[in-house]
C-alpha cells in the first residue's frame, strides 16, 4: 500500500507522523490526512475502478425486428419535443413509403404520443405475451398513456419507472421496422440514461426552441448523448419565428437564431426551422399531425426536410459503422497472420 500522512493537533499539541501538513483554523488546527500512491499502485487503482464500473453497466442488446433506433430529446419540457417526434415518424414514412416506421414515448410521467396520433385502448397480446403496438396513420405506436387512465397520474419511484421502461423496450411486437423514433422525456436522467446505455441507439435528434434558457438544458442534452456514446444527428430549432397571418410581419418571439449559436458552439448541424404556427398546435390538438393532414403546406414541408436531413445522416453513420468494422475485421486478420507466422517460425526453430 501507500505511505499514510496523519497530522493530529489538538490545545496547541501536535503529533506527526511521516511528514503532514498543519493548517491554521482559528485557535486550533486543522486535521489532515493524506494517502499517497506510487505510479504504479495508482495505474493499478485506475484499472481497478474501470473494471467494477464496467461490470455495473448493462449490455446493449438490440430490440428485435428494429434496424435502427432515432430518440428525439430535449433538455426542457415545453420546446415541442413530441411534436417534433410525430411529425418526424410521419415525415420518414412520408419521404419513403417503403419504409416502416415505429414510434415509442417512453415520456413515462407525461405520454403524448396517444393524444397526438389520436390514439386510445389498451394493447393486444401476442402468442408470445408481447404487446402489440397500436396503428395509426401508419405508424405503430405504443406509450405508457396506453396502459392507464389519461387523466390518471404516475405517482412511482425511480425503480418503478425502469421496471416501465423496460417493459415498454423488451415486450412489445414491433414486427419488422426500419426506424423507431423514441419519444424521450424532457432532461437527463435516469430515463434517458437507461435507454441509451440498453438500447444500440443510431443517432439523438435535440430540440429546443431559441431562447437562452431553453438552450443552457439542451446543450446538457447534447453533451450527455456524447458522454454515453450516441451520436447526436443534429439541432431542430422549434418555434424559430411568429409570422402574422394577417400583415405577415415576422417576429422571432423566443430570440433569434439561439440554436445555431448552440450548434456552431457544439460543432453540429442545424437539421431545421419550424415556425411557431397555429396550424402545428391545433393539428396536434386534435390528433391529426400537420405532416398528416396538411401534407403540402409550408409547416409540413419543414419536417419533410429535417427527415430528409436525419435520413442523410444515418446514412453517414451507417457507412462510417460499417467501415470501422470492416477496418477491425482487417486488424484482426492482419493480427492472426502474424501469430501464424510466428508460431511457424517458432516451430521451424524448435525442428532445427
């Protein structure tokens, strides 16, 4: 072990032992012990750590029949993050009718997705006992606001909620999906942590409105995807600007262009605009999604362009995956080659 420095000194009486340190604290003095570790010891306690902690992380396993997962989070509640989510699960189905499309609100204490995709009763159960996601517009979708009353408030604990969520990631027939878009809950807890270090997830989606104090949460959003290993696709700037219906005068009610501040602080891209408009909240409201029910008009076609954005990106990641495994493969051929020829010569050696 490491040498131990003790400092005791008490009524102006002191007893050291291996050199301490005395530190003034009024009349008296001030205890201080110190534990010093040579390098090696201390690479060895580094290594230590790392093991116990990665034994305490959970493995990702990948949800059956899902290619590739898209959460759409935020740091603050308000910014329009389930909006965002609908329309951009309608908008990828949109873009490409082959595609099949999920969509998860795993928003435990405040589910949307029912409200929005016009949505309600309980789930079916498979042969298998999974449940079957609900349909609408083309989309399977599947929340916690299915599974109890709408007006019914979770009053659970942290352990509760996980049990939730675990549920919702592991027992649902999703049949065979090309995205699942996941509905996040607003913030960078335990939900969020949870998903991400269980679920492989393709890429983040952050969004926020322009205001300042919108932006401090959804910056700890983006760097909380980064600390955890998932790629962050880019920023969608909600509510961007007001435009008058009648004298068309435009005005950026929340700021100005704060999300791509952020963006350019963050080097990420600006994956779109959405206007503050009456037509998204009351399409919203009333359960038919403007990417739905007004498919040409302006608000819609932002969406349609910020899924044409995160379709360009997956696609950017998808290939950088697939080389960085086919560059692995190499490594571990090229290593095996060498531990043959190796192992020849050695046994070259041996029969001379």
């Amino acid at each position: 072990m490491g040498v131990w420095r003790r400092l005791l000194v008490f009524g102006g009486v002191s007893l050291r032992g291996c050199g301490g340190v005395r530190v003034p604290l009024g009349g008296s003095r001030l205890v201080i012990c110190r534990r010093q570790f040579s390098g090696a010891e201390s690479e060895t306690l580094k290594q230590r750590r790392s093991q116990i902690m990665s034994r305490g992380l959970p493995k990702q396993k990948p949800i059956e029949g899902v290619k590739q997962v898209i959460v759409v989070a935020s740091g603050k509640g308000g910014v329009g993050k389930s909006t965002t989510a609908v329309n951009l699960a309608l908008a990828l189905a949109a873009n490409d009718s082959s595609k099949a499309v999920g969509l998860l609100d795993v928003d435990v204490y405040g589910p949307s997705i029912p409200k929005m995709m016009n949505l309600k009763g309980n789930p079916e159960l498979s042969q298998s006992n999974l449940m079957r996601p609900l349909l609408n517009y083309g989309i399977a979708c599947m929340s916690m606001g299915f599974l109890v009353e709408e007006t019914a408030p979770l009053v659970w604990r942290g352990l509760m909620v996980m049990s939730a969520i675990e549920k919702l990631l592991r027992q649902v027939d999703w049949g065979q999906l090309d995205y699942l878009v996941v509905d996040m809950p607003p913030g960078t807890g335990d939900v969020q942590l949870s998903v991400s270090q269980n679920v492989p997830i393709s890429g983040a989606v952050i969004v926020s409105t322009p205001q300042d104090i919108a932006l401090m949460d959804a910056h700890k959003g983006a760097e909380m995807f980064r600390k955890v290993h998932v790629p962050v696709l880019g920023l969608v700037q909600n509510m961007s600007v007001f435009q008058c219906p009648k004298c068309k005068h435009k005005t950026h009610i929340f700021g100005a262009d704060g999300a791509r501040r952020l963006a350019r602080t963050l080097d990420l891209d600006i994956l779109g605009d959405i206007p503050l408009h009456l037509n998204i909240r009351e399409a919203s409201d009333t359960g038919q999604p403007i990417v739905f029910s007004q498919p040409e008009s302006d608000e819609a076609k932002a969406y349609l362009r910020i899924a044409t954005e995160v379709e360009h990106f997956m696609k950017f990641i998808f290939q950088r995956t697939h080389l960085e495994k086919h560059l692995v493969w190499l490594r571990l051929r090229e290593r095996e080659s060498r531990a043959s020829q190796g192992y020849k010569a050695k046994a070259d050696v041996d029969n001379h």
